[in-house]
C-alpha cells in the first residue's frame, strides 16, 4: 500500500514539474463564422496579430472542442506574412471555434507539392495534377505565326476528376491560352499596344523568374514575375508593366472530395515613368478558355444575378460558374471576384454562343490609367469541382472568398 502511494504521490509531482515546464499557448484564436455555413474553409491571420514571425519554425495549431484538444495543419506564408489553416469540415452559421497556437512542431507532411521542370510547374495534390504554370516559351501549332509564341499562363488546370478543363491555341483565336491575363486596347507613350492579340505585334507578356515556390500541408503555390511588354517601341522593345503572380492551391480534401481551391493574385506596377492607359473596351485581364468539349448547346454560364449564356455578356457579378461536359464527368468552375477589386462586382465579357470564354473585365464600363508609382492587384478565386454547381452552393462558396469568418486572437 505504502508504495502505491509513493508511486502515485510522484506521478503527481512529475505532472505538476511538466505542466509548470510547457509552454503557454502562443496565441488563442476564435473564428466566428458570421452569417453563412462554411465547408473546409481558408482562414488565414498575419503573423503580426498572433506574435510570431515568418522564420518561426515550430508552430502547432490545436482546436479546442467539447472531445478534447485536436490537432491542425498549418501553415505560414512567409511572403504575406500570414498564419494559414483550413476550417475544416462543416460549421455552422453562427458557430464559434476556438484554436490555440503552440511553440511545438507538430508532424505534417507536404499535402500540397511543387513539381518543376525546364518548361513548366505543376501544382498537386498527392499524385493528382491541379494546374501547371507554363513558364517555358509554347509555340503555336505547326505552320501559325511565331507572335503566337508565349509563356506565363496555366494550362492545364484540371478537373479533380483529371478533365482538361483549359484549351490554348484554339483555331478559332490562337492567341488564347488557357488562363491568362494581358490588357487588350491600350495606349503607351501615345502608342496603340494590344498584349492580348499576339498576332498585331505590338505587345506580348513573358514570364521573368520565379520569386518562390511553396510546398506545405496547408497550400502550395508559386509567385512569379512577369513582364507586359511593347514590342513596338521606337529602337526596340520596351516593358510596360511588371506584374508578380501569386498562385495558391488549398489542401481541402483532394480529388477525392471532387473539388480544387484555386487563389490567383495579380499585382501590377508601371516599370517606367510613363502611364498605361486603359480605355473601355469589351474584354481584357483575366480570361478563361475552356475545353474543346465544352461546345455550345451542352455547356454554359450562370452569374450571381442568375444570367446565362444568353444574357450574360457586359453584366456585372460576384461569381460566374462555367460548365459542361467532359469524358470524365461533368464538371465546372466558379469564378469569383473578390470586393476589394476594381468595378467589383465586375463586368464580364462572356461569348453568348459557340465555345465557353470567360474574362473579368475591370476596363468594360470605365476608361482607367495606371499611374507609375503605384500597384494594382487584383484578386480571384476558383473553385473547381466535379459534377453540378447550384446557384446557392456557389454563393455559400464565394461567401468564404468575399465575406471569410471573423477571427479574433487574443495573446
């Protein structure tokens, strides 16, 4: 009996030693979902508000629940200076959660990776392709212009099912390329410079290098910078626009669960002391070309204020789903802006009938300069899925993009 109560008496001590020996958490973070369900939702929080920095090696974040302390992926984005993590799972409007961030590393694993070639990157998720940035110059098909000839777009992006969803080189415009974005009709140094129709040769956009490449169980991504350029300056070529890419892919659940998160950022800067000018015009910036099998008749559109194919074009909407058919199943993405975007929500430029184009147009309504000295960014999302889009589940979605949960943090 006498050393039962010993041995019991030190198990007391030793757990008393290595509860006063633990840290403190770091950072308490509650996330109030608001006014909308959320489903496997990107949450991210800057560095600053939880106290750490980007070089702080080991974190762990534990949700706190009524079954006990749960352990959660996450992530920092060393570029953006942000603590990332997925809400994972359903949680109701109204619902609070409550996470505590931990000075311990926890184990994870790269979820999200980065594969790099000569020509092109690709993001995946465990063995399945997301998208790839080709970085490497493409030409076009055998006997079409070399002005045709381009890199700094992604194509493919693919259905988590494994569908092409992207097309580049269609005859019909050889100067489309899959997911894409160069102004149209502008004005430079007095001069007309188109970037979007490559076959006029006055201007094109090429990919410089990469700033940073990202693997994570959170995301994966890549930044890259690009150049708008005028081709036909007086004594040669002439850079217009820098521009950095910012791609993320989220790890909420793989193709298994039928859907990709897809971030894009656009920042844009004039690389001189010259202004670009941007009249109104019907199409220019981010664009979209589907799949060959996406045809008229059997895929189509629906904006957040309910329009179609039919009556889409030169309206304005949160969020744009493009959809259809493909040899693995019917899928489809949602195209969302986000509020802090110019003319948000934003003229679309979409095709009223033959094969599926899609383009937030933030010149369509308004003229606009872009002014040296200052940057632009433009913000987007998408949400790509295998099989039916309801008008409902995309808001829900965009909800998360463009009205994400409330998170407090208290040190």
């Amino acid at each position: 009996m006498l050393n039962r109560k010993l041995m019991w008496a030190l198990a007391c001590i030793g757990g008393l030693c290595c509860g006063a020996l633990s840290a403190a958490p770091l950072a308490k973070i509650t996330v109030e979902a608001g006014d909308a369900d959320r489903i496997d939702t990107p949450l991210c929080v800057s560095l600053d508000a939880v106290g750490v920095d980007k070089d702080s090696k080991p974190l762990r974040l534990v949700e706190i629940t009524s079954g006990g302390r749960k352990p959660t992926p996450v992530q920092i984005n060393a570029s953006r200076g942000e603590l990332c993590w997925i809400l994972r799972g359903k949680t109701a409007a109204g619902a609070t959660r409550v996470f505590e961030l931990i000075g311990k590393k926890a184990k994870t694993k790269n979820a999200v990776e980065i594969i790099k070639t000569d020509k092109h990157l690709d993001i995946q998720i465990g063995d399945d392709k997301v998208l790839r940035y080709n970085h490497a110059l493409v030409p076009p098909p055998e006997g079409q212009d070399p002005l045709y000839t381009r890199s700094g777009f992604i194509h493919p992006l693919w259905s988590p099912a494994g569908a092409v969803l992207t097309n580049i080189h269609p005859k019909d415009h050889y100067h489309h390329l899959g997911l894409w974005m160069p102004w149209t009709k502008a004005r430079f140094e007095g001069r007309d410079v188109d970037f979007w129709n490559l076959k006029k040769g006055q201007g094109t956009v090429r990919f410089v290098k990469f700033l940073s490449t990202t693997e994570g169980p959170v995301f994966g991504g890549f930044r890259a910078a690009q150049e708008h350029v005028n081709l036909s300056a007086p004594g040669g070529e002439k850079v217009v626009l820098n521009e950095v890419w910012d791609v993320r892919v989220w790890n909420t659940g793989g193709a298994k669960k039928g859907v990709w998160i897809v971030d894009f950022t656009s920042t844009q800067e004039c690389a001189s002391s010259s202004p670009l000018e941007l009249p109104a015009y019907r199409y220019g910036g981010f664009g979209f070309r589907g799949t060959a099998e996406w045809k008229d008749g059997v895929a189509d559109y629906l904006t957040s204020q309910g329009k179609t194919r039919k009556d889409g074009h030169a309206t304005r909407a949160k969020w744009c789903i493009v959809h259809g058919p493909t040899s693995r199943g019917d899928s489809g993405v949602v195209f969302m802006s986000h509020p802090g975007n110019r003319e948000h929500p934003e003229p679309m430029r979409i095709w009223p009938k033959g094969d599926i184009f899609f383009n937030w147009c933030p010149i369509q309504k308004k003229a606009w300069v872009l002014e040296p000295g200052k940057k632009y960014v433009f913000n987007y999302r998408m949400f790509v899925y295998n099989g039916k889009m309801t008008a409902a589940k995309a808001e829900r979605c965009w909800q998360d993009f463009g009205n994400p949960p409330k998170i407090t943090v208290e040190k």
